[in-house]
C-alpha cells in the first residue's frame, strides 16, 4: 500500500476521488429526473449520452477512492459501508448504461428502473462519503440525536421504570449517572468555576438552586422543567444547549428527565466521574511467546503486536542503532572510528554490550539527560536579585544525583523532603506582590510534585474543584498543607470561604501523612510517597523515559497518567521491575534499550493529532528531531564548538577574578555600557629581592581588547569566548610594574560589556602572587592621552572600575578555559551547562518558569530563520571553514571527511557529483562553508 | 448488572475519546491546537496592530492627563507638587495635554483618549509583573505560559503578507536587569514559539534579521539554498521513510529561504527612507522604532510593538529627577508618535491599523499603588522638595493612567474616562481594566471573544474565562 500511494500520479487519482464523486452525482441523477420528467409527459429527448458519461465517471470516482483509501488511515464501519455501496454503483451504472445502449429501445421501462437504482446505491454512497467527511452524525444532527451509541443504558432503567418507584441504591445510581452527564457536557460553562447564566451544575446546592432565570428543574415534572425543554430544542434554536459541542442524544436527554420525574434524588458519594488508573502495579507474569522473543519488553509487545496483527518489522541496521543509542544515552553522536568498530565487532550481543558501554560514559550521560530532569522540574531558569531568593536551583544536587545514579526512590525523596541543595524543587517561584490564592508556593509544590512525579493534573483543583478529574479543591488545599508552615485558608478561584483541612496527601489509601511541624510532614510525605505500593510514581517515571526514548508515551500525554495505556501489563512490568532493580534510572534505560523493541525503525506516523490520540496503534518509535542541546552538541562535535562559557560548572575551576568594565552614569542611574573605546590601568610591584620563576596570564574580554605590560603590547583579542593564555617573558618584569589595557566595546547600541584578566607569578621561594582584575583598577573613557600605557603616566582623575558581574550570571557564565590547570583552549562545553540564550530558546530549549513535559517535534519559521540567517551560527561555520583550509586539506577531502564525522559515511556517488560541481563555481572557503552549512541542516543529521 | 456497568463504561470511554482531539495534549506544539472559533475577519475593522509600549510607568498627570501646575520652588512641600509641567492646549476642545507633547495633542483629532484605565492591584509593585500582566491579559504566576497578546493575534490572524513575520517585537533587549522578568511573557507560551516575537532591539539593524547572513550576496545564498536541496534529494535519509516531522522540518527550511530573499525585506531597511523622513522620525531607538512600524505595516506587519525599552529605573521609571527625565522622555515620543499618525493617515492605513500607546501604570509624587493601600518598599520621597532630583513623580501609582488609541474603528477625537482634580488622580468614570483593552483589541480584529484552546485540559481564552468586554464606546457605531 505505502509503495502504491508513493507515487505522485496515484496520489492525485486519490486526491481527486472527492472532486470526481460529483460528476456521477450530477450525471446520474441529472438523467434520472430528466428521464422522469420524459417518462411523465411522454417526451422523447435522448439522455442516454449523459448516463455513459455518468457511468463513466462513477467508475473514475471509485478507482480514486481505492487509491484514495490506500494512502490514508481510513478504517471502519462507514468506510466499509461507503465503499461497498461505491463499488455498487460503480457496478449498476454500468449496467445501466449497457442497457441503455443495447436494450433501451425495447424496453425503456426496465431502463429507467436500473437507472432508479443505481440513484438509490448512490445515495447510499453519497451519505456514508458524507459521514465520513462531515461526521457521522452531519444528517442525524437536524433531528434529535437518533445515534444509538449514546443510549446510554436507558434500557435497564426503562425496564425498572415500569415499577412506581426505584430502591435507594437505584436512585442513587441514577443520580450519580445524571451528574456524570452533567460533568461531560455541562461542567465547560456551569460550574463553579464558570457560572454562565449564574447555573453550577457540580453540586447539589447549584442543581437545586438554579440559574439567573430561576429554577431549571421541578422535581418529579420532567415535562415542567427547563433543563428539559432547553435540551430539547433544536440546535439552530438560541436557547438549545448545550451551546458548545453536540446536543445530547435522546436517550441522554430521557435519563435527566427519567430522573427528574423520580423526585431528582440526590446521592451523597463523591462522585467519582473520571478513569482512576489503581495505585497498584500489575505484576503480569509474562506471557509465553515464540523461543526467539527473550527479552521480557518483547514478549510483552509480541503479544500487542498479535493483537494488533502487526508483523515484527527487520530491526535497523548497526550504524542506525549507534546513533541512535549515542543519542539517547549521551546526546553526543558516534565517532567514526566508534562506528566503524562497531560495525565490525562480530559479537552477537555487541548492542547490549554498547548500551553497556555507553552508561558507563557517566558523565556525558549525566550531562545529556540533565536536560530532560531540568524541564521536568523546571530548575536551570534564572532569575534576578529583583525577586528576592524568590526561587532556586537544583542544578547542583542534580547533577550529583545522575551521575551517582541515586536510586530514583531517594531521589524523590530528596525532592520531596529536600535537603538545601534540593530545596528548588518544591520550593517554586516567588513572584513579588500578591498573587493568586491557586499559585501560592505551597500550591505550585503540590501542583508540581502532583505533574512531575505523579503524573496527574492538580491546577484544575487548585482553583475549584477539577472538571478534568476526580480531585477536589478540598483535596489540593490538603496537600498544599503539608507544605505550609501554617494552614492555608481555602480560596475558591481566588476568594478565600473561610475554610481549612488538614493537611493530607491525594492518596490516603497509601498512609496518613503526619507531623505536626513542616520537617517531620515532608519525612512522612515523602515515606509515602515513594513506597512501592504507589505505583503512580513508577509508572511515571518510566512512562516519561519511554516517551524520550519513543517519543510517546505508553500513556499520553505523559502528565495524565489516568488515561489509557497501550499496553498496560508492559508499562506495569517495567515499573515493578524498576523497582525490583533498586530504583536505577540507568539500569532502566539499559532494560528498555537492549530490548528488540528499542530496534524497532521509526514509523511513518499520519499525524501529530493521531500520536496524542487513543487511536494511536504502538508500531515503533517515533521520528525524533535533534533537541536544542543535541544539535549545539552535535555541532560541536563535527563543525566547531559552539559554546565556550557555561553557567554551572560542575567542575568548580573558577577563579577568584571579577569581570570589570567602567561605570556608565546617566542621570544619576548606572546604565548599560555604551559601545566605545574604555582604558583600563592597574599597577603592581613585586617583593623586594624575590626572583620570578614563571609568569603566565589568563585575559579575555567582551568584546576587543589591547593589552600592555610595561608599555609594551603583549596580546589582543576579539572574542571573550576564546580564553588567551600566555607565558609572560619574566624579563619583562621589574620592581614596579603598569598593566593597561584598551578594551572595546563593539555594537551600535548600549550592550553588556566586561574583561577578566589574571596573572600568575611563581616565586623562587615557592610562593605564588597573582593580580586579578577587580574594583581596585582605574578606569576612564578619555583616549586622547598617548602615553597612557606608562607606568609614569598619571591616572589620579581616572574612575574606579565597576565591577561587571551583573552579567556574569546573566550573560557570560563561567569560562572553563579561564584557568592555568587547562591548557585545552578550544574545549568545548556540553549545551546542557550552558544558560538559556535566543539560539537554543528558538531551536526549543524551554524557559521552564513551567513544567515541560513534552518538546514540539514540529519545526518553525523562526527556527529556519535563525538556521538560515543567524550571525552566531553563521560564524562559527566560517570559522570551522577556515581551520579546515588552514590545516591544508583539500576541500573534497575535507568534505568527505566532514560527511563521515557528521553522517558516519561517505558520500554517495550522486552527492559527490553534486559536491564536485558546487566547487568548480565558488571559492574553497565559500564552497566550504555552504556544505558544512547544508550537511548540519540535512534531515538525515537532524532527524533521528 | 456487570452489562449495565460496561455499557456505562464504554459510554464514558467514548465520551472521553470524542473530547480527546480538542483536549490534544499538553504538547507546547500549536501545531495541532485546534481554536474552537474561526476570526471572523470579515467583522475586522482593523488588520494590524501597532502597540507603542511606554515601559516603565508613564505618569498621566505629566502626560495625558495634567492637573494643576505646580512650578519647582526649593523646600516646597511634597504633598504640593502635582504637575510638575504647564499644560498646553491640543486640536480637542477643552483638552490639554502636558508641555512636551504638542505633537500627539495635534492628531488627537484622529484618535481617543482614554484617561480612565487602572492597572490590576498586584501588591508591591514589580514593574514586569504588571508589564507581564498587560500583555498577557494573565497575573504572574500562572501555571501554565499564557501567550503575549502577539502571539494570540499571530495564531488567530496569522501573517498579512506571508513573509513577514506576524509578531514583532521591536526595541527590548534582555541584557537589562529582570531579563528573566521580561522573557517570561515576551513568549508565545502554550501555542507553540512558532507565534513568538520576531525580535528587532534595533530598528536601524532591522535589515540583518531578515537578509542572508552578513557577506553572502544572493548569488550565493541561492546557490547555497540549490545545493542544500539537491543534497537532501540525494541524501540516504529515504530510508527513515517520510513523515510530517520532515515535512513540516523541510517546509519550514523552505519558507525561511523565501522569506530572505523576498523583495518585502526591504520594509525593515531603514536606510531606504528619504534623509528629511528618517531624520523627522530619529529621536533615539523608539523614533526609529515608529518608524520601522510604519514600513513594516506598509508590507503587511500584523502586530508591531515598540517600545521604549525597558529598563530598571530608566525610561519612565522614574524614582528621581523625575521632572528633568520626563522632558527628554517627551521629546523622544513626540514627534514620532505624531509622524506615525498622519504617514499612516497619508497612505490611508490608518483605518485599517489599530494604534495603540500604554504603559503598565502611573506614576504619582506620593501615591503607591492604590490609595488606601499600604505598599512595601515605597520610594523614598522627602517631605518636602529641597533640590531638582526631588521634585518629579518617583512612586507607581495604578488608580489612574492614560491609553490612546487611534484607526481600527476607534472614534476620532473622542475622550472617555476621567481622573479626579485632586489627589489621588484616581479614575473616577468609566474605570477600564486590561481584560476590556485586550477584548477591544481583538474585537477590532473580529477574533471573537469565545477564542479559547484546551490547554491542560483547561479551556484557556484570551482574557481570563473569556470575560473581558468590549469597549463599545471606543468604536464608531458601525451601521
């Protein structure tokens, strides 16, 4: 099917099938009425012409469909039905027209009735071609609902009905059914948290009550009651409701009105409305599949599969699966060399023995999945002294806790009851002012363990109780309660009812949370929280690192995990088996990836809308694009870094220098830095009768600058990511020395400007003396003197330095190269370090004020802009570009060499044709640059 | 009985299965969002958008709004000063606006003035929280990102003219201190950063962000784009077989080319203009930013802001020296807000271009926040006014401010609201709230007030629960 619909002229007979259905429509019955009118007043015109032609283009129209159906997901009743009756048709009008041609003459009775007929099939065919394109109920929909998919299950209460009057718990029943009605297809405008026309339907008070039009219901007369006549109306009628959505079937419809006319009981349960997935995990034995499935993953997806009647599909190829596990466990691509190897290893078990290998690689494992942890719980975003400690991260303990591979039970321990350094998590963020009742950092704790970990949504019920499920406002005061230092008075959408509740976790089934102060409520909650019989927070865990890996979850999406699941006993399995393995976050994903299933090829899914429905048949993973970080690395890896800066280190190098700049006054305020030229002096003498042994400096600045010792010109740079180290000639040196340094501040308008500069002097007596840059350097914007470099020269009007620092946290981060221990200078620094900036942002590294649970896979224009247009980007390529000429290759040699490194292959002989030709028109450099350019952009590089 | 559950059970899962297309997911991705209502552009009276942002807090009785003048004598008392400017009539009968602003008070003939807006009451102040407030419609902190009302308007209308982006963001750059602040609501938010400002921090450079990369000549950036689309044709990618990742990935691609090297790119080229045009319109950054505005629209632009930037006790966040700052102030919106007016007017745009100039709050010399209420943190004001640096309005003042309005349907030379004679300049008619301006906003665009996405499973509209309402009195009564 998939080859047949591949070609163009195939899809457009497909494409075509719903223009060309209208031709034998108003052939056909165009003939047929114009045959009954001669019929009824004995003329004697001649249609026979238009029923070949209508003939004809029936049978156009039903190839169309058939192809039409090949290259789509159309399965189903309607379709099955459409297609028989086309293909009736199709039949009948060519009878039809046969016989007009041979037969009409002698029978032009018979005639008109085969040209009846083949008119009623094409109704037929036409309504089910309708319904599948308007919707099944497009006819239906001008009469009350006759769909008996909604009857409900009017039927056991119309068999009760006949008795006068119904037992409790039927009346009940009754009642819990009217209000799920209520809940579906009410709750959206009458509720509480929305009262249009004054009616919330979501308790008993607001039922009874009624609306700003008075009572919409009088118990035991259906017929007397306006939510029974408003229901009633037809949908062009204003007054119909529901106003959003379909009118509610009949059957819908009897059973308020059946329940009205019982008196409108109410039953005092909570309503529980929405699915429950049970707290506890499934332990499904697993199932008996064919000697050849081992792996437990495949045997449970064996057995989908058959359900499914999916055939296992051959498992990508070595140099795919190297890919695709560097990708995944250490978002770095495979190095040649590593593929090479790979491909030629012998071993049966060398992909087991890969992802083995690569989670020993724990850094970069760390470092690759730090970026998922950060969107989960929202850590790494920054902000300023304005919101005073108003918010912290967790970046610290985090990495930490990766790279120790905590057992995951410890680790939401952590987050729960944090120590400091993992306070962040619950801690959320302070806006300064008031804010809303709902966004109260004890709520945002709750709402973000109840997302992140537990994977069910509590800013619904944070606010009223939740339309969406079963939680109640009560139940998320509860909870925020345990975080509160003192009870939090109850705010329904924002205005406090004077009540409180004790603090208690969403599930009481699990334990009571105890404690009368926070530190002894947070142990308990987090006892039990992680114990194992709360399968909710296993489940959730693996569910999120199977939608990395799949990009999908089992259950979607992955914050709501009282939907369905594809397979319920594989998700259950893993998450009982994750904690049969203490809890490791690496051992779960070597579980997931050494199964076949992890080999599965990507699929060709329809849509975006179809893989977040429940529809959604599991074939294989998804097609992934490259993450911000995973393309900045990548990049990295094969062109030129991309980063040099970062804003955690986990390395701690940092030095004890501060980035300076001069002051910039405005009226009275510090401003920006204007662009120009700055001066910079700092003098220093040495101790008496001490000899040098070995000096060396570290400088860089943003964005140019000159540097003189001792008048003497010594370096320069242009880029403050590019680290400068430098042995200082120690004769340079005397008792009493002069640093000056001119610095530039680039750019048209006002933007963050700053040098860092250290020297460091070994002494013979083994002491080490160093000058740092800091507020104790003077300063000024005046250039005209030329001597100024001197140590004679006078600098007494000059300003002391100001200390920059500003945009240390906000701009630059921590320069790794900025140290005399390393000497690698072009070292590059993984995406994950490094703070947030417009690049990464575009390419969908999240701001994280929010819990991101999922990143668009979709592209944008302003991604391609950026990619297209980008100075940064463009920049680096050029600078790749040059070092590739510089160390002497030739250019093609350089590209086949850049196409290993990027793709881990050679290009093919038509690309080298292509690339062959590009050169014999441009420049090397520029030749270069565009197929470096075009290879990082290349779907087979960023797609995964 | 087991029957009756099932069919209960089956019931509510099809239930749950026909709202799960309009509950999507929790995706960011817009792409598949589906809005329950169409724009019904044919009500539109206005296509684009022009919001010229006064960050910072622009103080109405020294703007828009003035009241008594009260001239700087040293050790006069704080509680006397109340405009700290004489106020000079404008083309309006009766209206006068303060000194320094005689420009826009020429064109108010073409426009309104609305004196009667009050910022929300967030507690102590934080300048953008209330900006996040303003141009999201949401009070910070929300639970989920609401989008910029650019970003709606992006989504809803999508671009003019498909190549120039539908959201631009001219004049704010992130290096100033609360960055972070400003970012969280300079965002498309749940609907995808496919909606998401097209930032320009400085109009004069405009022509860099959408021209091929610096030292490439189109020559070059096509032959480029050839050989990048003949190495995908060729590249081994058939083997991952298609899909709408790499479709939407290389439509996308596709699009950013055209986009390059489209003639309308000329719109952000500044250089382009006339000298004595450019030269009328070159106060500073906001100057040209008004200026860019206006090309931009020329081409097809759907939402422009422009702002004067925001900046931490600069601009109008004035916290002393108030009075000397606000002349310079003037002096950079004046002239260009004026030109932009009659340029628009001139090329018979401004009909369909809503013009819109706000700002977060007021300012008042003594007044914090809203009266009565008692707010942390106040700036320090001295009792009485001993040098020039005191004498200015240093505190955020919410009760009352300015908005004009002019095009899109919105009355000429119309006023509507008024501030109190003596303090607190509060507003004391027709009190407007930011949820009517934003539902104004897009009423004239004819995005009507039910547009909502389930976010969440939430329904989430462009003003909170879709409540906002229209500010009848603002439009020309349509017949």
């Amino acid at each position: 099917m998939f080859l047949l619909s591949s070609h163009w002229l195939l899809e457009l007979g497909g494409k075509l099938h719903p223009l060309l259905v209208h031709f034998p429509i108003g052939l056909l019955v165009g003939a047929w009425l114009l045959e009954s009118w001669k019929h009824w007043r004995q003329g004697s015109q001649d249609y026979r012409q238009m029923v070949y032609l209508g003939a004809f283009f029936a049978v156009c129209s039903v190839i169309g469909g058939a192809l039409l159906k090949a290259s789509g997901d159309y399965a189903g009743e309607t379709i099955r039905w459409h297609e028989i009756s086309g293909y009736l048709t199709a039949g009948l009008a060519i009878l039809t027209a046969l016989y007009y041609k041979y037969r009409s003459d002698q029978f032009p009775g018979r005639a008109y009735l085969l040209l009846s007929i083949s008119c009623i099939s094409l109704t037929f065919a036409g309504h089910w071609g309708a319904s599948l394109t308007h919707g099944a109920d497009y006819l239906s929909s001008i009469w009350t609902s006759t769909d008996q998919q909604d009857q409900v299950n009017l039927a056991h209460w119309q068999s009760l009905s006949s008795a006068d009057s119904f037992p409790e718990d039927q009346l009940n029943r009754l009642n819990v059914e009217v209000r799920a009605l209520f809940a579906h297809r009410c709750y959206q405008c009458h509720s509480e948290a929305k009262r249009k026309g004054g009616l919330a339907l979501d308790h008993k008070e607001g039922v009874f009550a009624g609306g700003d039009g008075g009572a919409i219901l009088v118990a035991g007369a259906p017929e007397e009651s306006e939510i029974i006549r408003r229901l009633k109306l037809p949908r062009s009628d204003e007054e119909a409701m529901p106003t959003k959505g379909k009118l509610l079937s009949e059957g819908e419809i009897d059973l308020i009105a059946l329940w009205i006319e019982q008196g409108a009981p109410w039953a005092d349960t909570t309503l529980k409305v929405f699915r429950e997935a049970p707290l506890a995990l499934k332990r499904p034995a697993l199932p008996n599949t064919p000697a050849e499935i081992k792996h437990p993953i495949d045997k449970f997806v064996h057995v989908y599969f058959q359900e499914q009647g999916i055939e296992w599909p051959n498992l990508i190829d070595d140099r795919q699966f190297i890919r695709r596990a560097f990708l995944d466990i250490t978002g770095l691509l495979p190095k040649p060399a590593a593929i090479k190897q790979f491909e030629e290893n012998p071993s049966t078990n060398k992909r087991q023995e890969l992802i083995k290998h690569l989670l020993s690689d724990k850094e970069n494992y760390t470092l690759h999945w730090l970026s998922f942890w950060n969107d989960l719980l929202r850590n790494d975003y920054s902000g300023t002294g304005f919101i005073t400690g108003g918010r912290k991260q967790v970046t610290d303990w985090l990495y930490r806790t990766l790279i120790e591979d905590k057992p995951y039970n410890q680790m939401a321990k952590e987050l729960i009851n944090p120590s400091k350094e993992s306070a962040g998590f619950i801690k959320g963020i302070q806006w300064r002012g008031v804010v809303n009742a709902s966004q109260r950092t004890e709520l945002q704790a709750a709402q973000n363990i109840s997302q992140s970990l537990l994977g069910i949504n509590l800013k619904c019920a944070s606010c009223h109780n939740s339309f969406i499920n079963n939680l109640t406002l009560e139940q998320a005061y509860s909870f925020a309660n345990i975080f509160a230092e003192e009870p939090l008075e109850i705010h329904r959408c924002d205005k406090p009812i004077g009540k409180f509740t004790a603090p208690g976790f969403l599930y009481p089934s699990l334990g009571e949370v105890v404690g009368d102060s926070l530190k002894e409520r947070l142990a308990s909650l987090a006892e039990v929280v992680v114990q194992p019989a709360n399968g909710r927070l296993y489940r959730n865990i693996v569910n999120r690192f199977w939608q990395q890996l799949f990009g999908r979850g089992i259950i979607t999406p992955v914050d709501e995990l009282d939907n369905l699941p594809w397979s319920q006993d594989l998700l259950d399995w893993m998450a009982a088996e994750f904690i049969q393995n203490d809890y490791s976050l690496a051992q779960l994903l070597a579980d997931i990836m050494s199964s076949q299933t992890y080999q599965l090829p990507a699929v060709n899914y329809s849509s975006p809308a179809f893989v977040a429905s429940e529809e959604f048949v599991f074939r294989g993973p998804l097609i992934k694009r490259l993450s911000a970080e995973q393309f900045v690395d990548a990049f990295a890896q094969v062109v030129q870094p991309f980063y040099h800066s970062r804003s955690y280190d986990p390395d701690s190098l940092e030095m004890d220098c501060e980035w300076i700049w001069h002051e910039e006054i405005e009226v009275e305020r510090r401003v920006l830095p204007k662009p120009g030229i700055r001066r910079f002096r700092k003098s220093f003498s040495l101790p008496i009768g001490q000899q040098i042994s070995k000096a060396q400096l570290l400088m860089t600045a943003d964005d140019a600058y000159s540097l003189f010792i001792n008048g003497q010109k010594l370096l320069e740079g242009e880029d403050w990511q590019q680290v400068q180290q430098l042995d200082l000639p120690i004769d340079i040196l005397r008792k009493n020395n002069q640093i000056a340094i001119e610095g530039t501040n680039e750019g048209i308008i006002a933007n963050p400007a700053g040098l860092l500069f250290s020297l460091r002097m070994e002494l013979e007596s083994g002491d080490t003396l160093f000058v740092h840059s800091d507020r104790s350097w003077k300063t000024t914007k005046d250039t005209s003197d030329l001597d100024w470099t001197a140590l004679t020269y006078d600098d007494s009007d000059w300003g002391g330095a100001w200390r920059a620092g500003r945009f240390e946290k906000s701009f630059w981060g921590v320069l790794p190269s900025f140290n005399f221990e390393s000497t690698d200078t072009a070292l590059f620094v993984r995406a994950a370090l490094v703070k947030q900036d417009d690049f990464m942002k575009t390419l969908g590294r999240p701001v994280r004020e929010n819990v991101t649970s999922q990143r668009s896979t979709t592209s944008t224009l302003l991604q391609s802009l950026l990619l297209t247009n980008s100075a940064l980007f463009h920049d680096k390529i050029k600078e790749a570009a040059q070092a590739w000429l510089a160390a002497g290759q030739p250019p093609m040699e350089a590209v086949e060499e850049l196409y290993v490194q990027a793709l881990g292959r050679q290009p093919n002989p038509r690309e080298k044709r292509i690339l062959r030709k590009q050169l014999k028109s441009a420049e090397p450099e520029e030749f270069l640059e565009d197929v470096i350019w075009s290879l990082v952009l290349l779907p087979e590089f960023q797609l995964i | 009985m087991l029957n009756d559950i099932e069919t209960r059970r089956t019931f509510l899962r099809k239930m749950q299965q026909a709202s799960m297309a309009a509950m999507a997911v929790s995706l960011p991705s817009a792409s598949f969002l589906s809005s329950c209502s169409k724009a019904k552009t044919s009500q539109a009276r206005a296509d684009s958008v022009i919001l010229l942002w006064m960050a910072g807090g622009m103080c109405h009785t020294e703007t828009f709004d003035p009241k008594t003048y009260t001239p700087f004598e040293k050790g006069m008392e704080s509680k006397a000063v109340v405009s700290t400017f004489p106020s000079s009539p404008t083309v309006l009968d009766g209206i006068h606006f303060s000194e320094g602003l005689e420009g826009i008070g020429s064109v108010m003939d073409r426009g309104t003035l609305i004196r009667s807006y009050r910022a929300a009451d967030l507690g102590h102040i934080l300048h953008t929280r209330h900006q996040y407030h303003w141009h999201t419609c949401y009070e910070p902190p929300q639970s989920v990102q609401p989008p910029h009302i650019g970003a709606w308007i992006a989504k809803e209308l999508g671009p003019v003219n498909p190549v120039i982006p539908p959201f631009i963001d001219i004049g704010q750059r992130f290096t100033v201190g609360e960055g972070e602040e400003l970012k969280a609501f300079h965002s498309a938010g749940f609907l995808g950063s496919a909606f998401g400002p097209f930032f320009i921090p400085d109009p004069a450079q405009g022509l860099e962000s959408v021209r091929p990369p610096k030292g490439m000549d189109l020559k070059r950036f096509e032959s480029r784009n050839k050989l990048y689309r003949d190495l995908v044709k060729s590249s081994a990618f058939g083997e991952y077989g298609s899909s709408y990742q790499q479709e939407s990935y290389l439509r996308s691609m596709e699009q950013a080319y055209q986009l390059l090297k489209s003639p309308e790119a000329q719109a952000f080229d500044l250089s382009q203009e006339p000298k004595e045009v450019y030269d009328l319109y070159n106060t500073g950054r906001f100057g040209l930013g008004c200026l860019l505005a206006r090309r931009l629209v020329e081409s097809g632009a759907r939402f422009i802001s422009v702002t004067t930037e925001y900046e931490p006790f600069l601009g109008w966040d004035t916290h002393e020296n108030g009075h000397t700052r606000l002349k310079g102030m003037k002096a950079q919106i004046d002239r260009p807000i004026q030109q932009l007016i009659l340029d628009l007017e001139e090329r018979g745009l401004l009909d369909r271009t809503l013009v819109v100039l706000a700002s977060e709050f007021s300012r008042d010399m003594l007044m914090e926040g809203r009266p009565g209420a008692n707010v942390r943190d106040q700036v320090k004001v001295p009792d009485q006014v001993e040098t020039l640096k005191h004498y200015g309005m240093h505190r955020h003042f919410t009760d009352g401010c300015s908005m004009l309005m002019w095009g899109g349907g919105v009355r000429k030379g119309f006023v509507l609201g008024e501030t109190a004679a003596e303090r607190p300049f509060k507003a004391i008619t027709e009190p407007i709230v930011i949820d009517q301006v934003h539902q104004s906003i897009y009423h004239a665009l004819g995005i009507p007030p039910e547009t909502q996405y389930t976010i969440e499973q939430r329904p989430f509209y462009t003003t909170p629960d879709g409540t906002g309402e229209v500010i009848t009195d603002l439009f020309t009564p349509t017949i």
